[in-house]
C-alpha cells in the first residue's frame, strides 16, 4: 500500500478530507462571527443555533413546500436573514449602549430558547435530510475515492468566504462597513444610515450561518445540538485567527480544519484537544490572533 | 446690515447649548452663516469651536436651541440627514480612515446632491491624492491627509463646508495651498464655517469672524476691521 511517512495513503487523505470538511464549517461560521463583531462589537453567540435553523428551515421547506436543495441553499438564508433582522431591530439594537457582556449574555439566551424550542419540536435525534441527486455517489480521484457531496461542501464554503471577502475588501459597500467599523459617527456623518447598516451586517452574518447550515443537513441529521457541537471550536478558530479579521477567520478555520484532521492520523488521541492547544500557544505569542491588529 | 436681515441665512444658530455627558459646554451660541461666505470661529483651546462643529454635525450626545440650515431646523436630526441635507464635516482630528485606501478614502462619502468636484478636478486640486491613490489612507503625511480629508467633502455637493482647525500643524506651503483652496471653493460658492487658531491665516480667507470665549460667542469682527482689533483679539486669544 502506498504510504505517506509511515501512514497509509488512503487514510491520510480521508482524514485529510474530513478536516477540510470541517474546515470549511469553521471558515463560514468564524467569518459570520468575524463580520458581525467588526461592526456591532458583540460576539453572537446565537451563531451556532442560527447555523442550525438554517438547516432546519431547509428540511421544513423540502418536507412542508417540496423546495428542493438548490433553492433551500438561496432561501434558508435568506428566511434566516431576516429573522435576524427582527432579532437585532427588537432586541440587539438595545444593548449597544450598553457594556458588551449584555450582547454576549442576550445572544447566549437566544441560543438556548432557539435551541431548546427545536429540541421540543424535533427531540435531540433529529431528522434526516437527503444528499440531492446531482451530489450523490463518489468520484475516484486516483489516490482516493471521495464522495461527491464532501467535495462540494468544501468547494461552495471556499466560493461563500472567497465572495463575502471580495464585497468586503473590493467593493464600495465593503468599504463603507470597513469604514463604519472603524469609526461608525463619522461614516454616519457623511449621510450613511449606519444603523441600518448594523441591521444589514447582522443579517448578513447570520445569513452565512444558515448557508453552512444547510451545507450541512445532508451531511449530520438536521438535528437540535448541531451547532452547539460546532460553536464552541468556532470560537476557538475566531480567537486564533483574531477577532473581527474577515482573512484571519477564512484561513484558520480551513487551516485548523486540516490540522485537526491530521492529528486525528498522527495522534489520535489529541485530536479533539488539538485546536485549543493552538489556541493557548498563540494567545501566548500573539494575543491579538494570528491576523488581528494588536489593540 | 437691513439685506441681511431679510434673507434667510445659510446657516443660523441661536442659543445653542451642548453636553458631554454631565459636562455642560455651550453655554447658548449665536451667530449666522450667511451664503457663499467664509466665517472662522476662534477662540482659546478649549473654548468649544470642535463642540460647536460637532453640535451642527449632530455628533454631540446632548444638544439644545436653534440649529436652522436655510431655515430648516435640524437639532433634532440625526447626523446622516444633516449631511443628506447639505452639510459636511471635515473633523479636527482629520477621520482618515486606516483600512481603506486614498481612492477608498475619497470614494466614501456619498454624493447627496449634484454639483460636488469631480474627481479630476479634485485631482487637479491636489496631485498628490492622484499620486497615492492606492496607498493606504493613514500612511500619507499629515498634509496630504488634511487634502484627503477636504477633499472628499467636496465631492459630496454638500454646500456648507465645517472644516475643523485644517492647518493645525502642517508646514507653511501646505497651509498656502490651504487657503488656495478655500479661497477656490468660496468662489465656486460654497459656504465655510472655519475654525482656526492662526487667525493670520483666517484674515487671508474670512469674510468674518465670531470670537468664543467659554462656551459662547462674545464678539464678532469683520475681517475688514479685522487690524483695528488687533489689540482686542489678541486679549481674545491670548497670543
Ligand atoms: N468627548 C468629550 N467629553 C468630555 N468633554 C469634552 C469632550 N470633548 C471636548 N470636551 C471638553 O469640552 C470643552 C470644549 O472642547 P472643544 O474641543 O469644543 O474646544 P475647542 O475650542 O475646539 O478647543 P481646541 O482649540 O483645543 O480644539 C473642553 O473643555 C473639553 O475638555
Ligand atoms: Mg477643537
């Protein structure tokens, strides 16, 4: 058998894909965070039951209204979007003048009830959703056989981060939130409605959240817990990669995606501590993250 | 002044009061901008000119009294429909932002009526914001950022220019340059409301100046008479 430094090669590159797979939950989950933070300065940690929403808005629109995969993946976000809207309009928006551990304990709360409420819905097993049939099968790559839908998870997560990062740093919208970001009274003085602005940032963060989270139905059961299980690593990739960096979120999370898959082939047992050790070593070296500004 | 008093000024404040927080500081300002003039406001450090700005601009948390702006008042509006309304701000502490580029930097603003530079004029005006266009914003000097900073108002059509202390520590030509400006942009009639402490400077640009003293406007000089108060201004500012 072909062997990779002692490893066998199928196993290196399976776990290889496994981490990119994961990675690319955590380049999508950190940048919605990352955009989010950079402009309201709260650390939403209703992303990870809003991930899950999205996925289970798209298994009720598949069971309810018959609309397949490709059109859950434009409208999950989109319903998700603007239940965000309603979230920061009604409550977020109160809390800005506040100190910012009431955003945390606020988004923490919405957490629970979301998470709760589909646990009283659907139980904690959950429910199934199919891989659509233009995705199903595997591809034999000549060192592996992958299965087809893995690979597009990793490819439309890297289209997802690669578009939101060209609006943020190569469009004039991205360089009003850059702007705002930076000093949002003076962007709002040029005749910027900046409060809706934050609405719209908001809802664009969540938005990518449920992306993932349909992304993610076909691949783990649409289930209660799914994004408790993701958040808490996410927050762990946000911290790396510095908090409120678009890159830094998009290149941790694929890069710590990999690591972790690795370690699960090197040292198995580490696996699952690996990307808190990251973690400690660099807030050690770079307090700020690996692609954050040094406050 | 009986002309003056028929027409509706540009800009009219009447008893304006502001806070930050618990600190009280203006104290009832009056004075008018009137169409197509340049008006310094000077005054000793801590007079509250950047308080008075910020007021118009409505970027002070707490503010009181008349603010009209061709007869509309706007104390109560919110700072991007002033500047929806035709006023822009070029801050004290310049507001060059560090994560977007010169162009970027330039671009902001949004056009809130017709009749703003365009960008080649602009960089006719300045060459130097053509030259660094892809730069970093805060990685050009402090004179080409005060340029940037002007500039990018001056593209919005907003007819009432606040330009906060712009020569405040630049060297002599960028201050020439300066005033080069401001006496182009008077003619292509615009309204500037100006605050400077070099009132050397403001006598080559003004039409008038309000004195502050305390968070009030205690005289008001034209600049014609401007030499024969010398002595009265110096007191004033305490040079
Ligand atoms: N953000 C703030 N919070 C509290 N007090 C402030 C704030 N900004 C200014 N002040 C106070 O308000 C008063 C007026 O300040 P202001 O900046 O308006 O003065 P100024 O005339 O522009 O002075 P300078 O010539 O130094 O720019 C000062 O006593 C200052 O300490
Ligand atoms: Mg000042």
């Amino acid at each position: 058998m072909f062997m990779i430094l002692g490893y066998p090669a199928p196993l290196m590159f399976g776990q290889l894909l496994l981490g990119l797979i994961n990675g690319a939950f955590y380049a999508l989950l950190s940048l919605g965070l990352a955009v989010i933070f950079g402009m309201l300065n709260i650390v939403n940690f209703a992303h990870g039951a809003l991930f899950m929403l999205g996925a289970f808005v798209a298994w009720g629109l598949l069971n309810f209204l018959g609309v397949n995969y490709w059109f859950a993946l434009l409208l999950a976000p989109l319903i998700v979007g603007v239940f965000g809207v309603l979230l920061e309009k009604t409550l977020i928006a109160r809390l800005y003048k506040l100190d910012h551990l009431y955003g945390l304990l606020l988004t923490f709360g919405l957490a629970l009830i979301i998470e709760g409420l589909a646990r009283n819905e659907f139980g904690s097993s959950g429910v199934p959703y199919p891989i659509p049939s233009l995705l199903q099968g595997a591809t034999n790559l000549g060192f592996m056989f992958m299965p087809i839908y893995r690979g597009w998870v990793v490819l439309a997560s890297a289209i997802m981060c690669l578009i939101t990062w060209l609006i943020i740093e190569k469009t004039s919208i991205g360089a009003t939130l850059r702007a705002a970001t930076e000093n949002a009274p003076l962007v709002q003085a040029f005749g910027i409605n900046v409060p809706r602005m934050i609405t719209l940032t908001y809802a664009g963060g969540v938005a990518l959240a449920a992306f993932a989270g349909v992304l993610a139905a076909p691949i783990y059961s649409v289930n209660p817990n799914m994004g408790a299980n993701f958040i808490i690593t996410v927050f762990a990739v946000v911290v790396i990669g510095g908090m409120g960096s678009i890159l830094g979120s998009i290149v941790t999370g694929f890069g710590l995606g990999v690591i972790e898959g690795l370690t699960k082939v090197f040292y198995p047992q580490g696996s699952s501590v690996v990307i808190f050790v990251v973690m400690v070593i660099v807030l050690l070296v770079r307090p700020a993250g690996l692609f954050g500004k040094a406050a | 002044m009986p002309d003056a008093m028929l027409e509706v000024p540009m800009l009219e404040v009447r008893g304006l009061n502001a806070w930050y927080g618990e600190s009280h500081i203006l104290h009832g300002v009056d004075f008018d901008v009137r169409e197509g003039e340049v008006v310094t406001l000077l005054g000793r450090n801590g007079a509250g000119k950047t308080t008075t700005m910020k007021s118009i601009m409505g970027l002070v948390p707490r503010r009181e009294g008349k603010i009209a702006f061709k007869g509309q008042e706007t104390v109560n509006l919110r700072s991007d429909m002033i500047a929806r309304a035709g006023i822009a701000l070029c801050p004290e502490e310049r507001g060059i932002f560090a994560s977007l580029s010169v162009t970027e930097n330039l671009m902001l603003p949004p056009v809130i009526a017709p009749g703003g530079l365009d960008v080649a004029t602009i960089h006719a005006l300045f060459p130097n914001l053509k030259e660094r266009a892809n730069s970093q914003g805060t990685k050009l000097s402090g004179g080409e950022q005060q340029m940037l900073a002007i500039a990018r108002i001056l593209r919005t059509g907003a007819k009432l220019l606040l330009l906060d202390e712009p020569t405040e520590g630049l060297a002599p030509v960028i201050v020439q340059q300066i005033g080069r400006t401001i006496r182009e942009i008077k003619q292509r009639g615009y309204t500037v409301l100006l605050v400077e402490q070099n009132f050397r400077f403001a006598a080559t640009v003004a039409d008038r100046h309000y004195v502050m003293e305390h968070g009030r406007v205690v005289d008001m000089i034209p600049n014609s008479e401007l030499s024969a108060n010398m002595d009265k201004l110096h007191d004033y500012l305490g040079v």
